[in-house]
C-alpha cells in the first residue's frame, strides 16, 4: 500500500471508526444495569467480523482477485517481520488470537463489477454472521450482531477506498521478490532489480537498494529529481536516511545537513506504519551532538521486530552511538548484532573500519 493510499483509507477509517463507537457507545449506555451483556457482545462481534474477514481473504476473495499483501499476528509492537515473495508475516508481542491483513492487494486494477463481485460474498457471510450472534438472544445477541455488522463495513470501505489508488501492475510478483531478497542479499537484489522495467513501485525498491549499497549521493539526487511528485513517505525515509550517512562519511555539505533537518520533520508527520523501527530520530540526535539520547531512540528501533534490512540498520546506528559516546566495546557488541540479523551492507563495512579507530 503506498503513501497517498494509506492516508486516503487513514482518513476513512478514522471518519467510520468515529461513526462506530457513536453507536457503540450509545448501545453500551441504552442497556442500563445490563450494559455489560452489550459490551460483551460488541466485542464478541468485532472479533467474529476479524476472522471472517481474514478468512474470506485467505480463500475465496483470491478467486476474484483480492487478496492480503501481508498479515498481523497478535497485537502491540513487532516482535518479528519476515518478507518473502509471498508478502509480510508480522507477529505482535501480545499474543491474542487475533489476525489482521497488512494491506490489500489487487483493488486498484479490479474494475467496478469485479470489486462488487469480490465484496458480495463477504457481504452475504458478514450478515450470516450477524444471524447466527443473533440468535443468542437477548442484550449480548442483539449487540454481538450489530457489533459484526459495524466491523464488515470496515472492510468494504477499504477495498473501495483503495480502488482509486495506482495498481501494481503485473511486475508486482517481481518487486516483492526483489524486496524479499533484499533483506538478506544485496547483490542478488541488485541483478534482480536490474531487470525489472520503471515504475513508482520500483523506484522506491532501487533507492533501498542504493542505500545498502553506500551509494548515499546518487540516492540524493534521485530523490531531488522526483522532488516535485507527490510526497511518498517511504521515499521521503530513505532521503533522509541516505543524507544521514552521507554526513557519517564525512562527505555531506551545510546544505545536505539542513535537508535532513527539513524531511526528519516532514516524515515524523508520516504514518505510524513507515516510522515503526525506524532509526531517524537516533540519526536527528546524533546529527544535533546528542550520542546519549541518540542510544535511547536507536535501541527502541532496533528493539522492534521490524524488516531484516531495517533492523540491521537500527544496530548499525546504535553502534555508532555508542562509538561517539566513548563506550567501544558496546559499540562492537551493537555492531555485531547488525551483521546477525541482516544483510551485508556498504554500511556495516564502513563502521567496522570507524570502530577500528578511537572516538573523535
């Protein structure tokens, strides 16, 4: 899902989410003494609505082109992030029985009739579903049915929603190939990216490629090239982390230091989803000769169970932390734990040279 559909469906789902608990919370109040039997319904059927939906998904939506780019296990922060061709497998660290798609694939390239013929049979089972919570009758029944009814919306108003965005396009499978192996070889990454034709998706793959390459400058002036497209924030991430290494290396200039300064604020305005393990607010603190709070926000990003590629880099900013706070064999320790958990970077080469040397 790219930037301007997230925030299209963020928009959405919050505009629903409020129409939701309006009526919740109207129906929690309007059982009296028996409020709890309602609460208890809701919930019963918000969580029936979640694994109907996660298995509609999983099997039939695929006969008509719909599917999940990836899914959730648990809830809370990532506890571990695994790509493939296949899409993301994410595992929360509470772990509640409850599974969640990442994302949708194929809206945006269904037309009108294919999306209804997608969305009827979920429809159809969603209200089946509210049948059967129904029949348990009383205040829990009646509740539990409204409760599946409001959540199946939710659905249907993303699949909508996303259909307005760009589609994949048939290198879809091909781009979530290379991005699988970019998490742990990017040389094999590079010769499969090679032959892939232009496109928004492999644009964004290619600067994620340059970035673990070292390749810091060309990766800036990609991005200030398509400078005057519409605001991607994954491209906006990889901007700023690639100026951020360009001043690691002692080759920024004044004017590459303040373009960082002005997209770290831009992208701490992005959606949660492209912040989560993130190791800019550790490079904004290291940029501003803060090493002590710079191991604060880099071992909160490495802490979390995101991508191979993006952890690696989280250790990898933690160990250069330590490096200018004076602490060496920490700074090995951190070091250490990026080459475990990732892939092999220009990066990681270049702080196993700077650890070599004593702190500035």
């Amino acid at each position: 899902m790219n930037g301007d559909a997230l925030r299209r469906w963020r928009t959405v789902s919050r505009i629903y989410g409020a129409v939701v608990f309006v009526v919740v919370f109207w129906q929690y109040f309007a059982g009296g003494p028996g409020h709890l039997p309602v609460a208890v319904g809701v919930l019963a059927g918000l969580y029936a609505e979640s694994w109907l939906w996660a298995g509609y998904l999983a099997g039939p939506a695929r006969w008509f082109g719909l599917r999940a780019v990836g899914w959730v296990f648990g809830m809370g922060t990532p506890l571990r992030t695994s790509v493939d061709p296949r899409g993301v497998w994410q595992v929360r660290r509470i772990p509640v029985p409850v599974v969640r798609p990442l994302g949708l694939g194929g809206a945006a390239s269904l037309t009108v009739r294919q999306l209804l013929s997608a969305l009827l049979p979920f429809v159809g089972a969603d209200a089946l579903c509210a049948l059967l919570l129904a029949s348990a009758g009383g205040a829990f029944g009646r509740s539990a049915a409204l409760g599946c009814l409001l959540a199946g919306g939710a659905p249907v108003l993303m699949a909508v929603t996303l259909r307005s965005a760009p589609g994949p396009g048939d290198q879809d499978g091909a781009v979530q190939e290379v991005t699988a192996v970019i998490q742990r070889d990017v040389a094999e990454a590079r010769r499969l990216l090679d032959a892939l034709p232009p496109g928004p998706a492999v644009r964004t793959l290619r600067m994620s490629v340059l970035l673990a390459e070292g390749r810091y400058r060309e990766l800036v002036d990609a991005a200030a090239e398509s400078a005057g497209e519409a605001a991607d924030p994954a491209q906006q991430q990889l901007h700023a982390r690639a100026l951020a290494y360009l001043d690691e290396t002692g080759e920024a200039t004044d004017a590459d230091r303040e373009a960082f300064r002005t997209l770290y604020r831009a992208v701490r305005r992005a959606p949660r989803e492209y912040r989560v393990g993130s190791d800019l607010p550790a490079l904004s603190e290291l940029a501003e000769g803060r090493p002590g709070l710079a191991i604060d926000e880099a071992r909160a990003a490495a802490s979390v169970g995101s991508a191979p590629l993006r952890r690696t880099m989280a250790h990898a900013t933690l160990a250069l932390a330590f490096h200018r706070a004076g602490r060496p064999a920490e700074a090995r320790a951190a070091l250490a734990a990026a080459r475990e958990c990732g892939p092999a970077t220009a990066r990681l080469e270049f702080l196993t040279d700077l650890l070599a040397e004593p702190a500035v």
